[in-house]
C-alpha cells in the first residue's frame, strides 16, 4: 500500500511543468502546490478503495485479514490532530532556527566575507 501512495505521489510530483525563467517556474510550483494541498486528505479518505483496487490490479492481497486481522483499512482525518501536528512542525522549525541565527550573529559579516 505504501508503495503504491508513493508511486502516486511521485507522478504527481513529476507532473510539474517545467517553465523557460525561474519566476515562472516559481509560479507554476506555487499553483501546482495548490492543487497537491488535497492530495493527502483525497488518499485518506480513499485509502479502502485504493488498497482493494490495487490488491484487484496486482492480485495480491494488500494486509491479507490472516495476518492483520484487519477486515479493512481504517482512515480517519482528525481536524484537532492535523492542527496540533501541523503547528508542533512549525514551532519545531523555529526553533530550530534559533541557534543557528545566535551563532551567525556571534561573527562579523565582514570578516566572514573577507577569504571568499
């Protein structure tokens, strides 16, 4: 199953044109992220039909209910967990920030230069 999300995300991925000049390269990626936004809630709520799809394609069973004991694949997107996610991963990355900036401010930005 994860190999055929990830299949499916690399040709969406993929399917970004390629534009003459980097604006316009940027503003293509920026209207394709747009269109990806709803990519990953799409595959949740979705995910059942895909493996049963897939498993019908490749005639394999995907978690086959002998080993998983699973009669489905469940999928549920929780609101309340994709806000706490989503603002952890931002608080995270600046964080992150933090000290790297601290050490940069330690130098002279003409000393650091001056060798280059």
């Amino acid at each position: 199953m994860k190999l055929a999300l990830a299949a499916i995300a690399a040709a969406l991925m993929c399917s970004i044109p390629v534009a003459a000049s980097a604006e316009s390269y940027s503003e293509r990626l920026g209207d394709a992220m747009k269109d990806a936004r709803w990519t990953g809630p799409l595959l949740a709520s979705n995910a059942e039909t895909l493996r049963a799809w897939v498993s019908n394609l490749t005639n394999v069973p995907i978690f086959p209910p002998e080993v998983f004991f699973l009669s489905s694949l469940p999928s549920k997107i929780d609101p309340g967990e994709v806000t706490v996610v989503a603002c952890l991963a931002l608080g995270l990355s600046f964080l992150a920030t933090l000290y790297p900036a601290w050490r940069a401010a330690q130098y002279d930005p003409v000393e650091a230069l001056r060798y280059e």
